[in-house]
C-alpha cells in the first residue's frame, strides 16, 4: 500500500494532508493517531469510498482508482463499527457480500466464520449479535475475499479483553500467512503488541513512520532510581555532562537521559550517586513505550 | 517481525501493475445472477415489508371480496353477486392500480437506500464490484418480488370476478340475456315487448318518418298502474301528457317496435358484461404490471438519489395520489406538455378500454379509451414518457450510487 502526496478536503477542512505513506508487504501495519486525525478517511479515500482531491495511491500494486476493480479484488476491510443487514444472519450477509466477489468467494464463507468463532451464531439475526460479535462478523467478511491485505480500522472497538486478545492472535496469524495487515487504532499499547511498523498520523498529515523499534530507538531513556536520599540525586547530578533531567517523586527518582545514551552511562551514574554517599537499593531502567513516544512527539509538535 | 523499510525508501518505491485475473469481471457493469438472488433475497427477509406489500396487493382485494361473498351469501337479495364486470373495473382502477404503483414504489424506495441506511454499502463498494452492476442488480431482484405480488393479487380479482359474477344482465333495469347479437337482441325484444318498450330508452327526430307510428305504438302499451288503479303509458318522444292516444295498436306493431327500440339500444348492450372478457384481463393484468414496474424503478431510482426511503416513498404517494389526478384532469394553459409529460397520465391513457382511472366515472367500450376526462396524450407520446421516465430514474439513481461517498 502506497500513497504519494494524497489530500482529501472537506471544504477548508483538510482531513488528509499530502500523506506520503509506505504499507510493506506481509507485515502488520499500524495507523496511530488520536480522535478526528484523519485516520479513516485515509482509509476511504484508499478504498474508493471517497475520492482524493490531489496525490497518487496504489493498493497491491495496482493504481487506484484507476484499477480499483482489480486492487479491491485481494483487499479486506473494517471501515469504522462494522454494521450489516440487522435482519439477516450473519452467514446471510456474507453470502451477499461474496455475490459480489468472485465465485469462490461463497465458498469461504463458513470458513471465515469458524475462524473468526461465530460458527455456532452464525444462523442468528444479526439484531441479536452484541458489538464484539458484529466485529467478528466484520473481520469475517474481510476473509471471504482470501485477502492479500487488510484494512482494519478500530477492530478492537466494543471487545472485551478476551475478545481483544482473540483479535490480537487472529491479526498475528493473518500476518503469519503473508498478508499484510494495516491496523489503524487510537489504541497504542495493543498497535504495539500487534504491529511492526507504525505511522502517526496527526491533522491529518503523517509526522513519524517506520518499524517500532528503528522509532523507539530515537527516545529518551529513563532511569528509574529508589535511594536513601533522593533529595540529594540532583545536586549530585547537576554538573555532570550527561544532559541527565532528575525528577523527585514519591516513588522514587526519574532520571531522562538523551536519545542514543548509552549504558555506561547509566553505570556511571550509580558509581557517582554511591560515591556522593547515597545508598542504592534499585536502578532500572525503563522501556521505553510506543505510548510515551507517541505523547513526545504529539507534545513536541504542539510545542512548535 | 518482519523487515520494514524506513519512511526514506518511500520516495525511490516502484509502482508494478500485477496481471489481472482473467475470470475476474468485477469491474463489468452487467450484475451477476447471485448478485440478484443476493438481493432478492436481501429484499424477501424484510418481514414488516413484504406483509405490507402483501396486504395491500393481496390483502385488500380478497377481504374487500370475501366481505361481498359472504353478504351475497347471506342476503342474495339486497347484495348482489361478488363479482361481475363492475366489481372488475372498480377493483383493478381504484384499488390495484392505484396501491399497486405504491408498493411498488416503497419496494423500489426500500431497495434503493437500506444498503446505505444499514451501513452495507461500504462493504459492498469494498470488494470491487463495479458500483452500476450493484445498482442494477436491485432491479431484477425486486421486479422478481413485485411482478408475481401484483399477479397474484390481480389473479384473485380475475377468478371472483369470472366465477361468481351475476348470470344474468340487467340493462335498464330488465334482466336480460347475455351475448345476444343484434338479430337476437331485436328477437328477443319481440318477445319481450312491453318490458322493452316500457324500460329501454329511445329517441325518435321529429322529421323520423318512423318516429311518430314508434310514439304512437309506446303510447298504447299500459307499463304499471297509477294511483287509482289507472293504467300507466310510457309517453314516446313528443307526445304530450293527455295528448290523444292510438286506442289500439296490434300485437305485429308493438312487436315490430320493440325490434326497433332494441335495436337503437344494442350499441349499449353490447357494451354490458357479466365478466371481464379473457382479452380484457390479460391486457388490464400487463397493465397493472407496467404500472408497478413504473413504480419499482422509479421508487428504487428516488430511493438512490435522496438515500433515504421514507422522503422517497411519501414523495411517489404524493406524485400518485394527488399530482397524478389533479394534472391529468386539469388544463392549464401553457403547461399541457409538461402535464404530458407525468407518467401517471401516460400510463393512464395505455389503459385497456373499460378500464376508468382517476374516478373517470365508468368505463367505456372495450377497446377504446375508458377515460375521456383526461388530457389527451397520443398513445405513442405516452410510451415515449413512461420510457423516459424508466431510463431517467434509472441513470439518476445509478449516477448517484457510483458517485456517492460510502
């Protein structure tokens, strides 16, 4: 999935902001941003559901809209809360919808419903299918077309945490089978679990992509330190050349090192915190997380 | 985890169109049939609406006719037969033509929004499938729904109306035979001279070399009794109460002048049915179906456009209801065209002879316009505005769907 310098306007509104993005193939994709970024109508304007005012886009490498027929063929998608036809069954919306596709489509379709577990549903009125369920159904639907890639926006809505997890492992093993799995979420701690590469979206323009851990390697690192006097790990640390900013906590003392710190360095500073005559019972350092980068760029951005 | 290249290598990616599957014709236009059975059978499951479509095409009629069998049944003297030809004509034009334009309509309406309504659209848009062959295949799929509700409700019409029409015919209030030709009906006349003579109209010109020996024979036959006892004549035209009178006319004569009345009268005779004539219901049942085709696919066309079924299904009743009837009837000066141009009128005037519509009042001969009142449409005009209207609605409706935001 490519797009080169997409824009879609809803009047002076720009959801999407000349969005240069690369989807690589057989990956899990994340899509990041906070409410209202402009993450789904990315996601309409790749589909076909809307048109782009300016840019170039490519799903599975065929150009879109010009072959979308061919592009959509091999393509599953979530878009918002999935809702079907209340009246039929679940298995019945799929069959319509597979109508749609090639014939071999109908053939998938108690297959996508056994592996999304609404084999034993699948016969009920949609009317009766809680929230969770529907976006079974709508992960089920994306199957029946044997997808090379899926589009996934907010799949985790409306699931409980079993149910999240259930979507956790289905995404991963979609992933194992080589398709390519774009996830768009607000949820940073589940794109992290799933994903390998991330795009964060903000006002509708991309501001960071790449895998997870080439992006995380660019943070601060944090030290996480509990000692007898806290008090004192500031004027300790103050004239030493490691850029370090110390923070006095009630559970203890954070310590923020620069982007690209090395290890010694944390050494170094038990060595000087020791030797200044502060007892050390724990200094760990801290992972960082797809969720604090997210807030230091976002936090950066809004500061500019 | 898998290798991804960093957000540089994005300007140096490659775009390599892979070969289409050639059994995939997904961007064609033409639906499929499992794309029209999809939907049909989409459109069947809507329980609320197909019992309303139901009743009103079915429903309506059979209750209306079961009332009128059971007081026939009941009461043979005050209620007549259950069927018969007026029964016919007043149940295909004030109740068939009329509902059957509105359901189809609201199927049409229904067809036409619930994808987007329902939020199904968008799944449907995803997989590929050219957006006119989704649009298209919502026609077939309800016709195949509307077409066999209006037979069946036209069918139960059809076979009351035949079978238990009346067995005889009352023309002028004398019960006479059916299907008599001329010969027969002036035959039949003779025999029965005072009930004609005293029942059937006639006129006579005052320069009718026949006219007054016709006068002067009616005067003579005694049809009733007046107060007192004394006998009542029919007075024939010009003849004056108290005017003197033929004292006798011979049983040849008032023969022969009930001949003749019946033979002024047989042009309308001829025009009295017991029951629809086979030919008659066929070309009213192909009528009634344009009708509701008419109604699907403008219905389904509204529908699209405005994406919403209840303004969709209000507007057709208006346009039926009350537009229809007032500009057909009506003649505004300037505006006739544009009053030709309302498919309500042109299908009223492709209907069958005998066939009134818009509360004509009464059917005509068969075979000819039933509808005098009404604009006058060529019938080839009228075909050309029920074409234009179907293709119209058709590519509104489908230029909305493939140009929409899902």
């Amino acid at each position: 999935m490519e797009t080169h310098g997409l824009t879609k306007r809803f009047g002076q509104n720009v959801a999407v902001n000349d969005v240069e993005l690369l989807v690589p193939r057989g990956c899990a994709f994340g899509y990041l941003g906070p409410n209202g970024a402009g993450k789904t109508t990315l996601i309409r304007v790749l589909l076909g559901l809307t048109r782009a005012d300016t840019g170039t886009m490519s799903l599975l490498g065929y150009p879109v809209p010009k072959h979308r027929d061919r592009a959509l063929a091999r393509v599953g998608a979530i878009v918002d809360e999935p809702r079907f036809h209340a009246h039929l069954s679940g298995r019945e919306n799929l069959e319509l919808l597979a109508s749609a596709r090639e014939p071999a489509a109908r053939g998938r379709v108690g297959l996508s419903l056994e592996r999304v577990g609404l084999s034993h549903r699948a016969d009920d009125r949609v009317a009766k299918y809680s929230m969770g369920m529907r976006q079974r159904l709508g992960v089920a639907a994306c199957l029946i077309g044997d997808p090379q890639l899926l589009i996934l926006d907010e799949p985790m809505n409306g699931l409980d945490p079993a149910g999240m997890q259930d979507m956790r492992e289905m995404i991963l093993s979609l992933v194992a089978e080589g398709r390519t799995v774009v996830l768009s979420s607000h949820l940073l701690d589940e794109v992290e679990r799933t994903c390998d590469a991330v795009a964060i979206v903000d006002r509708g323009r991309v501001i960071r992509q790449g895998p997870i851990a080439e992006l995380l390697a660019g943070t601060s690192l944090v030290v996480q330190v509990d000692c007898s006097e806290p008090d004192r790990v500031p004027t300790l640390l103050e004239r030493t050349p490691f850029g370090a900013q110390v923070q006095v906590g009630a559970d203890g003392v954070a310590i923020t090192l620069p982007a690209g710190t090395g290890r010694d360095v944390i050494a170094e500073i038990a060595r000087l915190l020791v030797e200044g005559g502060v007892s050390l019972y724990r200094l760990q350092e801290v992972q960082a997380s797809l969720e604090s980068w997210f807030l230091q760029v976002t936090s950066r951005l809004e500061a500019e | 985890m898998t290798t991804v290249p960093s957000a540089t290598a994005l300007a140096t990616a490659a775009v390599t169109v892979p070969p289409a599957d050639p059994a995939d014709h997904r961007g064609s236009p033409v639906p499929t049939l499992g794309m029209i059975a999809s939907r049909f059978k989409e459109l069947r499951k809507r329980r609320g609406l197909m019992i309303t479509l139901i009743l009103v095409t079915i429903g309506i009629p059979t209750v209306f006719l079961v009332i009128r069998l059971l007081l026939h049944a009941l009461a043979s003297k005050t209620y007549g037969p259950a069927g018969g030809y007026d029964t016919y004509t007043a149940l295909v034009s004030g109740v068939l033509y009329v509902f059957g334009f509105i359901v189809a309509a609201t199927l049409g309406a229904t067809a036409g929004s619930v994808d987007l309504a329902e939020g199904m659209f968008r799944h449907l848009v995803v997989t590929g499938r050219s957006r006119l062959a989704l649009y298209l295949a919502r026609i077939p799929a309800g016709l195949a729904i509307i077409v066999p509700l209006v037979a069946v409700g036209f069918t139960v019409v059809c076979a009351v109306c035949v079978f238990a029409a009346p067995t005889r015919l009352e023309f002028n209030g004398v019960n006479v035979p059916v299907n008599l030709s001329r010969a027969g009906l002036e035959t039949w006349a003779a025999d029965h001279a005072d009930e004609v003579i005293c029942n059937f109209g006639f006129r006579v010109g005052p320069s009718s070399p026949d006219g007054s020996a016709i006068s002067a024979v009616v005067n003579t036959v005694p049809c009733g009794n007046g107060p007192g006892g004394t006998s009542v004549h029919k007075l024939g035209p010009g003849a004056a109460p108290g005017s003197p009178t033929q004292p006798h006319a011979s049983a040849a004569q008032i023969r022969a002048v009930a001949a003749e009345i019946a033979r002024m009268n047989y042009s309308d005779y001829s025009a009295q049915f017991l029951y629809p004539s086979t030919s008659l219901m066929i070309r009213s049942g192909l009528w009634l179906e344009l009708e509701a085709v008419i109604g699907f696919v403008v219905g389904l066309g509204l529908g699209s456009l405005i994406g919403q079924r209840t303004v969709a299904v209000v507007v057709m009743i208006v346009l039926e209801v009350v537009l229809t009837p007032i500009f057909s009837r009506a003649r505004i000066p300037h505006l006739a065209n544009l009053q030709r141009a309302l498919v309500g009128l042109a299908t009223a005037h492709l209907a069958p002879g005998g066939i009134p519509v818009f509360g004509s009042g009464g059917g005509g001969p068969a075979g000819g316009s039933g509808n005098p009142g009404l604009l006058p449409e060529s019938t080839t005009v009228a075909v050309c505005v029920i074409v234009a209207w179907l293709v119209i609605w058709t590519g509104l409706g489908a230029w909305r769907m493939m140009t929409r935001d899902a």
